[in-house]
C-alpha cells in the first residue's frame, strides 16, 4: 500500500532525540546541558501575563470563535510596524494571524502548490518545513549551502522547472543561525519575481538579528505582494510559545486562499494570545530589547569560548540568533555521537542528518546547538564538557 501522509515523512526531530534521555539520571552537580530545542524556557514577563489574565478574566469574547484572520486590531499593528520598520507600505487586509509561524508556513504551502509541486529549500533545512512538504505531496528541492552556510540565487536558479512554487528562505536561519545579508534575500527576491514565483521568507528569529534597523529592502517595492511571503512568531519575541500565535504578511488575494486553510483546521488563532502579542508590541519594545542584548552576548560568549573547541578540532559553521551550527572531529557520524553525548558529556544536541537530505556527507559532520536558552555560565558548563571528549 501507499505511504499515508503522515508515513512519508520523519519522526520529528526534536521528539526523536528527547528520546534518547530514557533511562538515563543526571545527578545533581551534573545536570543535562539541553541545547536541542530553540524556545524560550521561561515564561512571558509579569506585566505580560497580568494583561493575559485580565483578558480570561473580563473579556468575554476571548473565549469564543474570533476572526478567522485574526483580531483586526492586531493585524492593523503588524501593517503599521512592519511598514515604518522595512519603509513600505502594507495594508491590514494583508496581514493574517496564524496559530503560530509553523502554521503559517503550512498555510501558504497549502494555498500555493497542488499535487506534486516543488518548492526549493536551502540545506540544511529547517525540518518542519520538510515535513510539511512532505505531508502535502510537494518536492522539497534541495538547495545546497555554500562553506559560509548561505544559498546562492544563481544555483536556485538551476533548480527551478514548471512545477516549482516558491523557494523558502529563513533568516536569521534554523539551523544553521546565519543572517542572510541584504544583497542575497535582494537576489532570491528578483530570481521570483523574474520567474513568476513566490519566495516565502521566514523571519522567525528577526528580533535577535545582530544587525540593526530593516535587514532587508524588500517591502520598499511597491509591488513587493507579487512576490513575497512574510512569516513572523511571537513565540521567540514574547516567550508566548505555548499560546501558538503567528503572522503572514502576503497579497490579499493569498490572504483570502490562507482564510480557507485557517477556517478549516483552527477556525481562528487563539484569542487571549492575540491579545498579548497586541500589548506586547505596544508596550514591550525596551523590554525586547534588553531580551535582544542578552541572546546577543550569549551568541558572544560562543565566540569567546570556541577557541578551545577549535584546538581540538572543531569547526564554527554559523553563528546567529538561538544556534551555532558546527563541525565536529570525531571518527563517529553525528548521529551517533549525539546519541553518545547524552551518557558521555550530559549533552542533548541535534545531529545535522536532521536537517539534510539522506546520504548528504555533510550530515554526519556536522551538528546544531540551540544556545539560547543557556546563560554565559551554561555555555561556559557545555564548552568544558564538549573539550573533555578524548578524540
């Protein structure tokens, strides 16, 4: 029998490797160093959860079917940011809230492609978006990375036929961390609009970006709903990761086609989250930005600290936002070491056969550190242990 949706796809990674803690203690002077998954582990701020609780609380119709776009007020704020902040202009009708930026992605994947369309991702990958592909009977095309991490345009470009509809860019990337500099997310944006396809560009991680001010000019095209699909969560930015609450900004006609897949799986975001996403840009922008400079000295403390790593034969791939994606010096794949680094080293990590194609060389090389969640003393604890594994 054929492979049912769901079977033609992989266990999700980060389920798989929580898996590999069964049946192992870690004592108490020696706790797991958890660098596998990239969310916020503490809860929202104060203030923050007060604005959620008076909403249970006192509005009633946070407790009932909203919008299936989302709160109109909310979607009115995102128009209004996003258009100072990239210098474009940006209508709410062009704005969709999603149950999370996951959703969204699933969303406009559903409203763009058929049966056995394409869509070009660079590797390594962020693998939800692989499995979404290939849930919904669309070729993921794979677009291989250069040593620096980036795609080219020009290589995309040779791997566009007929049946392609997009290629997806994250930036600053998952896995890999690096932020895709303005002139490559210009170039990818041209090649779509060229060649008459879209490009969905995931900004989940945009408000840890080292850079300051609008990273890229796309939004200043006038006729940039043409071409661009834009993802954003509030997951990271307001640690609202268990209240699921996301945003598209598209053409108003693919906003219409989202409107269905919403209606049919969620029928509206959560309601008290919007809410909170709302007051959280109203009213946490200092606050954000203390939780910016934070994840950037912790992205600090990786390159003061990998020099020792480095003596010992290990590489820096990439290095932004929650991850550091590296090459290690052991004999074994990366598949098998990080299984053995639990036991060995007290150290849960993911292996990069996560987020490339089967038999990729690079896969067994290489591995992703989501070091967010670890303080200067934590990335101190990881780096000591990781520099103790004999060779």
């Amino acid at each position: 029998m054929p492979l049912t949706r769901t079977e033609a796809t992989f266990t999700p990674p980060i389920i798989a490797a929580r898996r590999w803690l069964d049946g192992v203690t870690f004592p108490p002077d020696r706790p797991l160093v958890n660098v596998s998954q990239a969310a916020p582990v503490a809860p929202p701020p104060p203030e923050l959860r007060r604005v959620m609780a008076d909403v249970a609380l006192h509005d009633d119709n946070a407790h009932l079917y909203g919008p299936d776009l989302g709160l109109p007020e909310l979607r009115a704020e995102i128009a209004a940011q996003w258009s100072a902040h990239y210098g474009g202009q940006i209508g709410a009708g062009q704005v969709a809230i999603t149950s999370g930026c996951n959703q969204a992605f699933a969303a406009a994947i559903s409203a763009l492609t058929g049966e056995g369309d394409e869509v070009i991702i660079p590797t390594p990958w962020y693998f939800n978006h692989k499995m979404w592909l290939d849930m919904s009977g669309v070729k993921a095309v794979p677009l291989a990375t250069g040593a620096d991490m980036l795609p080219s345009a020009k290589d995309a470009a040779a791997l566009i036929t007929s049946r392609t509809r997009a290629i997806a860019l994250v930036s600053p990337n998952n896995p890999a961390g690096v932020e895709y500099p303005a002139t490559l997310v210009r170039a990818f944006y041209d090649l779509c609009r060229d060649r008459g396809i879209k490009l969905i560009l995931d900004e989940t991680y945009r408000d840890f970006d080292a850079r300051e001010g609008a990273v890229h000019d796309l939004f200043t095209d006038p006729d940039w709903a043409n071409t661009l699909i834009d993802l954003y969560s509030f997951s990271k930015a307001y640690r609202l990761t268990g209240h699921r609450v996301g945003a598209m900004i598209a053409s108003t006609s693919l906003i219409g086609e989202v409107e269905k897949f919403i209606d049919s799986v969620t029928i509206c975001p959560n309601q008290i989250a919007q809410h909170a996403a709302l007051w959280g840009m109203r009213n946490l922008s200092a606050w954000l930005a203390s939780e910016r400079a934070e994840i950037l000295d912790r992205r600090a403390a990786i390159v003061e600290g990998f020099p020792r790593l480095a003596a010992k034969g290990w590489k820096l791939l990439g290095l932004g936002a929650y991850f550091a994606y590296v090459e290690h010096p052991f004999a074994k794949g990366s598949d098998a070491l990080a299984r053995d680094l639990v036991r060995e080293a007290g150290v849960l990590l993911l292996p990069a056969t996560m987020f490339v194609p089967e038999g990729d060389a690079s896969g067994q090389r290489q591995l992703r550190i989501a070091f967010a969640n670890l303080d200067r003393a934590g990335i101190g604890v990881m780096f000591d242990r990781l520099e103790a594994l004999p060779i």
